[in-house]
C-alpha cells in the first residue's frame, strides 16, 4: 500500500511540474537557509564547552564603582588565584592568563610577526581541556622561560611536533624552551592563543597588589554549585585582603568606601556564558551576543514558515483543479483515510526532495557563509549525529504540517458536489490563504525594514564625526623592535616628503591599549568629587597628528617644562569636574602605596587645554571623561600621511626601518582598517541580514507566482468574456492584481509597527545612533508592493494577453 502511495504520488506531481517545481524550490531554499542559520547558531551555543569541566569552570571579574563612574573588568588582581585556591577546599584549582602581545620569533635568517601569545600558570593543564601532543602537562609551565606551542605552530618552525626542548627566539633577544606540543585550541574558545608562555617568566605575576587587575582569572570548582557559596563569601574575602591596603592608599575601609555611595566588588561568570554574555573591559577575545542567535533563530523559524505556507496555500488553491479526481476516487471506493494517506505522501515526498537539494545547496554553500559571517564551521561525524535525525524528523513534520490542511481539506470533499461541479472556489474565498500570504509578507516586510535600518546605522558609523581623523593614518606597531632608536625613527619619518605628523604613543582611539587612573578635584580624597578616567600618556605631536580640536586651552608644548605635570581633559571630564573655566585648575592624580600623613598620596596637575569629546570607545558607548598627560610612550607610532603614492611612501618607510632594525618585519595598519575591523560583527550581521531578507523575499514570490498562475487559471473564462466586452490588457491585470495588492497593503500596516519597535530595541544598544525615519517604513512598504505586483504582473499580464477564443471555446 505504501508503495501504491508513493508511486501515485510520483505520477500525480510529475503531472502538475510546474506546481512541483515551485513548491521543490521553495522548500529547499528555506531549508538550505534554515541549515545554515542552525549551523550558525550551534557554532555559537559550542563556545568553550569543548572543556571536558566546562560547567565547574568561572571566570572571576571586578565592579569598580567610584563616584558616578563605573568600570566592569574581566580581569582581578594578582595575587586572587592563588588565594582562592588556598582559602576555599570546594576551589579544587585557579589560573591566571595574561594577554602577552606580540613578538618576532626567529625562523632561520627571518623574523615572524606572532601576536596570538599568552602568559599562563602552569595549572592551565588542569582547568581547560589542552590535550598534550607530547611533554608533560604536569610540569610544562612551570619554569620559567619555557613555552607550550600548538600543533599549528610547531609544523610552521620545526616542520613537526618533534620540538621538545628546542629553543625558540623572540624579538632577537630572549630565548624560550619548547616544554610541550598541545592541539589547536578549538575554534569555539573564547580565548585562541597558539603559544603559552610560563607565568613564572613575568615578575609582576609574583605581585601582591589588592587594588589593581590585569589578570584573567578563572576558578574550578569541585562542583558546579558551590559557585554561589563562593560569590557569597567575595564581600568577607575582599575585607581580609584588600582592605588594609585600601586602608593605607586611600584612608578609607571597604565599608567606608561604599557608604560614601562606591563599591569594590567581585562577581563570576560561567565559562560557558562568556562568549555571549560577557562584554567587560579586558576580555581575552571579542565576543558575540545572544541578541544575535535570537534573531536569527527566529529569521530561519520565519523562512521556514514561509516555504511551508508556500506549500500549503499552492495545495489549496488548486483544489478545484483536484476535486473532480477525489470525487472519482470516492465513487470508486477510496475512503477519506486513504485520500489523506495519498496527499500525505505527496507532501512527504516533496519534502524529502527539497531537503535532499537543500542538503546539498547547504553543504555547497558553506564556505561562502563561513566567509560572510567570518567562522569557520565544517560539517563532521559529530555533526551527522544530530543532523540526519533533525532532518529525518523534519521531513516528517514539515511534510506532515504542510500537507495537513490539503489532505484534510480535499478529502472532506462530497463526491456528489464535486461531480455536480459545485466546487470550484479558487483564490476568492479562501481565508486562510489570504491570512498566510498576509503572514509571509509581515515577515519580509519586517526584514526589509530591519536591512534598512542596520545599513542605516552602519552607514552613520562610518560617516559620523568622531573627533578625531582616522583616514591616512598609518600606524606602526612594534616600536619596542627599534630599543632605543625609537625617536630616531619617528624623527626620519617626520622628515619624508608625504609625512605630515607623527605622533608616538600607545593609546590609540582605535586600538585596545587602556588605562585608567583615579583624580581628585581636591586634595582630600572625597568620592564624590573623585574622577576615574582614561589616562593617556601622550606627546605634544599627538593632537595635530590625530586631527583633534581644542575647545579650551592650549596643546602641550616641547618648550615648556612645566608641561610634565600638565594634563589635557576632554569636555566630558570638565563637565564631571563641574570647573566653570577649567584652564589653569588644579586636579589630583592618585599615585597609589601609602597615604602621606592624612591626604593620599597624589602628583598635583594643572589643567592646560580642553580637547573637544572624541570617540575611544564603540559607538555603543558613551564619550567617557579622559586625562591625557604629557609623557613619551614607546608602543605604537602613528603617522599622518599626505600623498597620492602611498606605496612608494611606505617603501621609504620600510627602508627607514630596516636600516634601524635590520632582520625585522614592520607591523603596521591603517587606522581607518583598524577602526572598521571593530565593527567588523556589526558589517556581517548587516551582510547576512541583506542576505536572508533577499531569500526570504524570493520564496515569499515563489509562492505569489503561483498563486497569481492558479488565480488567472481559474478565471479563464471570465478574462475571455471580458476581453471579448472590451476589457484592454490593464483592466485585466488590475482585476487580476487587486486582491494580492489588498493582502500586501494589510501586511505593510500590521508590520511596520512591529519592525519599528524590534529595530528600536536594537539600536538601544548604541548610545549614538540613527532615529528610524517615516521613510524607512515608507520605502518598505513601496519596495514590497512593486515586488509583489511585478511578480503577480507576469501571470496576469500573460492572461490577459491570451486569446479569448480558447478559454471560451468549451462553452
């Protein structure tokens, strides 16, 4: 009997190709979009759980809170690991990384740029799932000068992972022993670093500061939930440890400290929550949000929907095309059990087909959407595991659902109706059908306003005023290369035809580099009075060569020796300071270790210039207040170019270079790439969404097109009879067009109040950001209607063509 299903089923959509084929490709665009988005979604849901004790596994952050500003890290203080360790026996063991920058490693004659490097306890091997190639997990780390390199690497400087004890040289000058070979960090990590570097090495690791953090923290618990045991005990651990020296920097115990409205605190967070619920200053990597697997979970929901109301509504509106078969059928014998089995199989069937294309379309397709969303996703034997049976069970369902109502609704027919010919409502009628195509533009137009308002929003980061000029600034990274030659260097550059400004410093709007200082607005320590800002160490070449603008004041001048206690503040810094005429003013910078009698210990600095508010952080952020003070700080050097051949300018660069530090590759950027490289999720979501919103658009007129196809079938005879009367090609296609319009127009007013609520939600999450215009919502609306009407105008522009004399030549 199956089989009988199965081939009648065969026979019948064979017959109808056209239906067949629209329904086929429907469906397997959905699914082959469906199957890339879950594949999105899992890769991001997989973050770190690779650890074997992912779920015992915190990381431990600080809340800073002085006066009104308000700093969350994901790092803590040096000594805090150890500590846990040793106060608390549900901690079965704690490590610290530190980020390490980057270095030249030898490799023969050549210098190699390497920047994924990390500092890290020798208890690392305990806390995460590192498998060893070859060494000892158990003593790798644990002297100092000794490295632990991934498989990757190994290949690329000694061809093998035969390396144990070989000597690897960074920067010229400092040799490491390779101590172990591990496997790739896996690509779901929320840190990737390719060498590890014995924590010992750094003598700042041995530090006992309470009151200062720079290192990545993570407990692991002997059971998962003792982490609220160990939350709860922070406030109690704090006091023991850091409040003396609070007491003896700031003159102040913990309690006093938060009753003047400041708190000092530590929080975790579950290792598996880190990569989209974790968003602090000092994260070892950048993460997503699960803001993003919502909606794209819910875009691939909508997709899908939309191919199976596809399927549904072609079925149903081409029941009268199949009423007489039922009622031949029924007169025949079949029962209605047997009609429903058939329509069934037929819906199955179609579906099996489409998810076999979109299996393929999906495994074609993959490299072209790890390229797009920027992962790294490949289908393994892991992967078959839940796939095959997802897909199974969604050919069943899908099949089951979208058949559903046509089998159910053509096998309820009376045969004597039907034969009579008293069935025969097409599109007119048809409610249900008219509420789903109703549905299926609500979510294209929902998509369509959401793709504008992203490009709108990109648009306005990449054309807003940022306070600052990041176009054709070069930035040069590893000065510290150069050892002491580094004013040799920038002093060159500054003397190469094309070379405007050069400027060297660190701190960067655009690069990671922070650091944040506490000011006084007096000498008394009073919070409520306190800064904490950025504090940039810069030189007097720094604001010209950035392109800033002073509101107040001065620059800092080479000429003036006063200057090395001057500071420059923005306009958010003077308006927290509250300084009617900031020029000339006194603020108190801390300098932390013991108080001096009953004042802390503080460096007076007068204020020279107000630097008009400029943009260090994301767009999603804030202008926060920032002290610039005048120093020299060797770690990076940017330069303002002007001309034309920029390829020959950076030749002569290079060449300045090389002769300083010969042997040595330069690392550099462009400012404006490095700034775009942080909105770099942003530009891929936006990509992705333009994407989707096109597919979904497609599948949405798949439908409309053949529904258009059967509404002009069924009306033949009454094109023929109009044109016959007079009736010109438009009045046929504006007969023919009104009720789709009608239903799209529906669509556009129930959803762009949605989409304008969803996309205002979004953009909460930037603190400056575009206002979603009437136009917006207008140009959606428009869009939506000259599709659906170009894509209904093929079937009834070709209907009312026809000649009147073959759809009336059976009567």
């Amino acid at each position: 009997m199956f089989k009988n299903y199965i081939k009648t089923a065969y026979r019948s959509l064979y017959k109808n190709k056209g239906f067949t084929a629209i329904n086929i490709l429907g469906l397997a665009l959905g699914l082959a979009t469906c199957l890339l988005i879950v594949f999105y979604v899992v890769d991001e849901l997989s973050y770190d759980r690779y650890n074997t004790k992912a779920s015992r596994i915190f990381r431990v952050n600080e809340d800073l809170k002085l006066g009104e500003n308000n700093v969350q890290y994901a790092v803590a203080m040096p000594p805090l690991a150890k500590t846990l360790k040793a106060e608390y026996p549900y901690v079965e063991d704690a490590v610290r990384l530190k980020n390490a920058g980057s270095f030249h490693v030898k490799k023969g004659d050549a210098n190699i740029i390497e920047s994924k490097m990390v500092y890290a306890d020798a208890s690392i091997f305990n806390v995460f799932t590192l498998l060893m190639i070859s060494g000892s997990s158990s003593s790798a780390l644990v002297e100092p000068n000794s490295v632990v390199i991934n498989e990757t690497i190994a290949k690329k400087y000694f061809k093998n992972t035969n390396a144990i004890g070989k000597i690897m040289t960074f920067n010229n000058n400092w040799n490491l022993k390779v101590t172990g070979i591990i496997h790739d960090v896996p690509k779901q990590s929320h840190f990737n670093y390719d060498f590890f570097i014995s924590m010992s090495t750094v003598p700042d690791s041995k530090s006992n500061e309470w009151l200062r953090s720079d290192y990545s923290t993570y407990v692991l618990l002997k059971e998962a939930k003792d982490h609220t045991k160990l939350a709860a005990s922070f406030p109690a651990f704090l006091q023991k440890f850091s409040g003396a020296q609070m007491q003896s920097e700031l003159g102040q115990s913990i309690a006093q400290f938060e009753k003047g409205g400041s708190h000092f605190r530590l929080n975790l967070t579950a290792l598996t929550d880190i990569h989209l619920n974790s968003n602090l200053s000092g994260e070892l990597g950048p993460n997503s949000t699960t803001q993003y697997v919502y909606i794209f979970s819910a875009i691939a929901l909508f997709i899908l929907l939309i191919a199976c109301v596809n399927f549904m509504n072609l079925s149903t509106a081409r029941s009268s095309n199949r009423a007489k078969e039922v009622g031949v059928r029924k007169v025949m014998g079949s029962s209605r059990k047997h009609l429903i089995f058939q329509f069934l199989a037929e819906s199955i069937l179609i579906t099996f087909v489409a998810t076999v294309i979109a299996i393929v379309a999906a495994v074609i397709l993959l490299p072209f959407f790890n390229q797009l969303s920027g992962k790294e996703i490949v289908l393994t034997v892991d992967s078959l595991k839940w796939l095959v049976p997802s897909l199974l069970a969604i050919v069943l369902v899908i099949g089951s659902l979208a058949g559903s109502y046509p089998a159910f609704f053509l096998s309820a027919f009376q045969p004597i109706d039907v034969l009579k010919g008293k069935l025969s409502a097409g599109f007119k009628g048809g409610g249900l059908r008219s509420f789903l195509v109703v549905f299926q533009f609500f979510v294209s137009i929902l998509l369509i306003i959401g793709t504008l308002v992203i490009y709108n929003q990109l648009n306005f980061i990449q054309t807003k005023n940022l306070g600052y000029n990041r176009s054709q600034v070069l930035v040069v990274k590893n000065l510290g290369e150069l050892n002491q030659q580094t004013n040799v260097f920038k002093q060159a550059l500054a003397e190469l035809p094309g070379v405007k400004e050069t400027t060297m410093t660190g701190f960067l709007p655009t690069n990671g580099w922070r650091n944040t200082r506490i000011y006084f607005k007096d000498a008394t320590y009073d919070q409520k009075k306190s800064l904490f800002p950025q504090s940039w160490q810069v030189d007097a070449d720094y604001i010209p060569t950035m392109d800033m603008k002073m509101a107040q004041g001065r620059n800092f001048s080479k000429d003036m020796q006063t200057d090395s206690s001057a500071v420059i503040i923005n306009e958010a810094a003077a308006k927290f300071l509250g300084f009617a005429d900031p020029i000339n003013k006194t603020v108190y910078q801390s300098l932390g270790g013991d108080r001096k009698g009953t004042t802390p210990n503080v460096k007076e600095c007068h204020i020279v210039g107000v630097v008009k508010d400029f943009h260090f952080n994301s767009l999603r952020e804030k202008i926060d207040p920032i002290v610039l003070t005048y120093g020299q700080n060797p770690g990076a050097l940017a330069i303002r170019v002007s001309t034309s051949n920029i390829t020959g300018l950076m030749g002569q660069i290079k060449d300045k270079w090389n002769s300083l530090s010969p042997g040595i590759q330069i690392d550099y950027s462009f400012m404006d790439q490095d700034f775009d490289a942080s909105y770099r999720s942003e530009q891929r979501i936006g990509r992705i969404f333009v994407i989707f919103t096109a597919l979904a658009i497609i599948i949405a007129c798949l439908g409309l097109f053949g529904l258009a196809a059967y509404a002009a079938e069924q009306r033949t005879k009454e094109i023929g009879i109009r044109k016959v009367l007079g009736a010109d090609v438009s009045v046929i296609v504006a007969m023919l067009s009104k009720d789709f319009i009608k239903l799209v127009c529906i669509a556009i007013v129930t959803a762009s109040p949605f989409a304008w609520f969803v996309m205002n939600k979004w953009l909460q999450d930037f603190a400056y950001r575009v206002t979603i215009h009437w136009w917006v919502i207008a140009a959606a609306g428009v869009g939506a209607l000259l599709i659906a009407f170009v894509t209904i105008s093929f079937q009834s522009i070709k209907a009312a063509l026809a000649n009147p004399v073959k759809s009336l030549r059976s009567e």
